[in-house]
C-alpha cells in the first residue's frame, strides 16, 4: 500500500494469461490519516481464494504495466531538448497526409553535441513510444551553430492523429498551446 500526506491510495495488479484473461492478482485499498488521533487505519479487501488461479496454472503470465513518461524531444538519445521548438502543421485537403515543421532557435543540443556526442536525428518521445524522423537540417549564421528545422512527414491518418497524441501531451507538459493561422 502507497500513501503520501494522508491521501489515499490503490493498486491493483492484473495479469494477462497467455489465453488473454485477466487474472486479478490483488487488490489493496488504504489510507493514512495526517491525525495521529485518528481511529480510521484504512481496510484491506480481500478476494477469496477459490476466485484466483493455482500458482501451477500461471507460470507462463505475462505482467502488463503502463508508465507515464513526460513527453520530451530529443536530438542525441537519452538528452533532452530544453529549447521549446516553434511547430507548423499542413494538412493535405483529402487529410491522407501531413507535415510538421520544427524550428528550434538556439537549441540547448548545441551545448550539449560535443560533450556527449553526435545529432543522431529527432525523437518524439512519450508514453506510448518514439515517433522519429531523420529530416534534420543544421543553420548556421557566421559559422556558428544558430538554429535546427526538422521536417517530419505523416503519410497516413494514423500517422497524423499519434503525432497530434503526442502534440498535446507535449504541449500539456510545457504550457503550449495551438494557434490557427
């Protein structure tokens, strides 16, 4: 049982059997009071144990966990982009297809490239994978590194609506919002 300053809190752990049933592993439900005079200690639900399998007929389960993970962009994997990047949409008039355009001025990957290595592309990255293109163009202004485009290409509807799952993750984490032009 997880508790944080007195709020409650649950788990539940399910398994997924090769058969693909759901196997309700345990349940805990509990509480803790900021009060130390409190008489609520919180209460235990317990299933009984003809409902749950025999350890015999579950060693082959696999165990489904779902982690939230922030939605970040990156240039070098495993380093995050810190520069908020300004992103134009284009949309096909069928909706079949699409383009995204970022424009990063003053990346913080420039600070970075030469301690922990190469550009290696541009990584979209949430909770439900990478999304990543290759179409990554460098500006430079007086020799200097100034500015990074990347154009990333979505050639389906399906393409097109992970894409904006992600933007609004994205944009949720780092205050953005969507302006139509």
């Amino acid at each position: 049982m997880d508790t944080v300053d007195g709020i409650v809190t649950a788990r539940v752990v399910v398994e997924i059997t090769p058969s693909g049933g759901e196997v309700l592993q345990g349940l805990s439900i509990g509480a803790l009071s900021s009060s130390t005079s409190s008489s609520f200690n919180g209460q235990s639900l317990h299933l009984p144990r003809s409902t749950l399998p025999k350890q015999s007929q579950t060693h082959n389960v696999s165990r489904l966990s779902v982690m939230m993970v922030k939605p970040t962009i990156q240039f070098i994997q495993g380093t995050d982009e810190q520069t908020i990047p300004d992103v134009k949409l284009t949309k096909s008039r069928d909706g079949t297809n699409g383009m995204a355009i970022f424009t990063f001025s003053e990346p913080s990957v420039f600070d970075s490239s030469s301690v922990v290595g190469d550009i290696t592309g541009f990584y979209m990255i949430d909770e439900e994978g990478v999304i990543q293109s290759v179409d990554v163009n460098a500006k430079f202004v007086n020799g200097k590194p100034a500015g990074i485009e990347v154009k990333y290409i979505m050639r389906t509807p399906r393409d097109w609506d992970r894409f904006m799952r992600f933007m609004e993750r994205y944009a949720n984490a780092n205050g953005l919002s969507f302006v139509k032009k």
